[in-house]
C-alpha cells in the first residue's frame, strides 16, 4: 500500500518500476512528481508491445500515445487515463518537453518491426533513443546542464542494454527477439532459434554484457554533475546486472538488499 505521502503516480512507478521509483527518491521534491509521471509514461509505452500480439497493434497503441502528446502540446483537452492525465498536465506546466516525449514514442517503434533489428549499429541507436533518451529527459527534468546530456544518454543506453540481455527469454515468450541479427548470424543463430529456445542465445549474451561492462566502467569514471546523478542513478544497478549476465548468473527479482544498497550508496554520495 502506498504512504499517504505517495502520489498515485508514484505509487505507480514504485509497483511497474522500482528501480527508476527508488532513484527518483534522491531528486530534489519539487521535481519528483514529473520524474514519477516521465517513467510512468515509459511505462506505458513498454506496455504496448508486451499487451499486443501484432505489430499493428503496437502501433496503434504507440500511436496513442503520440496523440495524447501532441494534444497536450497543442492546448486540447486531457485523455481521461490514469497516466495520460498526470501526462497532459506536466506538458502544460513546461515540466516535460513533448518533443523529447514524442522521440521516446518513435524509439519504442522499433519494437513492432516483424524483421526486428538488423545490425549492431541499429541496436546501438535504439538503445541510444529508447533508455539514452529516457535518461536525457529525466536529466532534463532535473535541470542538469546541456554538457551533461550525451554523457547521460551513452549512460541510459548501457541500462537498455541490461534490460534487453536480461529479458531475453521474457521476449522470446512473447515472440520476440531484440538482439541485432547481424550479431545473431555472426554466432550461428537467428531471431527465431532464440525465440524457440532463448537459452542457445547465452553465448551472445555473455559476451555483449561483457562489452557492456567495459563500456560502463569507462562511462561512470567521468564524473557527473549532482543535478544529473538521480537521473543516472539506475546505471548503478545497470553495472551490477551486467557483470552478473557477463558471469552467466541470473538477474534476481525482485531486487535483492545488495542492489538496493549499491543504489542507495550511490545516492547519498552523489557519484554514480
């Protein structure tokens, strides 16, 4: 149950994304509620292809959203939605620019292509758009200075990284694969093989989390501004899953107290 001190948003983001709900918690008060409301809509957009069973109907799903965007931008009235209505009315404050809403939309389009991603470089530009972008726009809901954004950006698509080799399997469940097929064929496999048996993708996934956890590394040795580290605080928990999927160990869910730490560390030190 939520704490009477917990928005309903919040309340949202804390059950569908714990992680980003626990960084968010390091943010200044004041801008809580539209980092609540930015992962909240993330959220959505996730949703729209793991609740459809077609590419269509993800896009109409995404499509929504993009609408529920522009209206909001526009000056039209809310949609009647437990997101979409939080959604309108951050846009209408100025708190989150519709612009960089709309971006995360056509990044999450990628998801509905039945051929799925073809090559490493268009992997990496997904990863950039989708997970980069999120972080981009919670920096800049957090006013962290322009300078910092690409840093935040390489930072977000290291933690799209982890979260595409750790739901390998939850993809193939769901038909899917989002492993570059350029990679895939390079190890013998094919988007199909690995949605009827995830498990012949390991080799793969371990060696792109190896790579993932050099780039990291290097990445989080730059110091970051304080107003951007509760945006790159999921980073933490990011490094922690790749060394495990690097090692072939299993991400825990839900989290266990070490990962919670690590990020609560973090936090309070102001370095992620």
């Amino acid at each position: 149950m939520a704490s009477p001190s917990l928005s309903p948003l919040g309340a949202f983001v804390r059950q569908h994304d714990p992680d980003r709900f626990l960084a968010t918690l390091f943010a200044p008060a004041a801008a809580r509620e539209a980092l609540f409301t930015l992962y909240a809509f993330n959220h959505e957009l996730a949703r729209a292809r793991e609740a459809t069973s077609t590419p269509i109907a993800t896009l109409i799903r995404l499509q929504w959203w993009r609408d529920a965007v522009t209206e909001a931008a526009s000056g039209q009235p809310a949609r009647r939605h437990e997101v979409a209505g939080p959604l309108h009315a951050a846009i209408v404050a100025g708190q989150l620019d519709a612009a960089s809403l709309t971006a995360l939309v056509v990044a999450r389009e990628v998801e509905a292509e039945p051929e799925g991603i073809p090559t490493q470089a268009a992997f990496g530009a997904f990863l950039r758009a989708g997970a980069g972008g999120l972080m981009v726009a919670a920096g800049r809901v957090l006013g962290a200075p322009d300078a910092a954004l690409p840093a935040l950006q390489k930072l977000g698509a290291m933690q799209g990284l982890a979260g595409v080799l750790r739901s390998v399997a939850a993809h193939a469940s769901q038909g899917r694969c989002l492993l570059p097929l350029d990679a895939l064929a390079e190890a013998g496999l094919s988007a199909e093989g690995v949605i009827a048996e995830p498990d012949r993708a390991e080799p793969l996934r371990r060696a792109l989390a190896e790579e993932g956890v050099v780039t990291l590394a290097r990445l989080r040795a730059e110091p970051l501004p304080q107003t951007a580290v509760p945006a790159a605080l999921p980073a933490v928990l990011a490094a922690r899953d790749l060394a495990r999927l690097a090692a072939g160990r299993a991400v825990p869910q839900p989290r266990g107290l070490g990962d919670r730490a690590a990020l609560i560390w973090a936090g309070l030190r102001r370095r992620v």
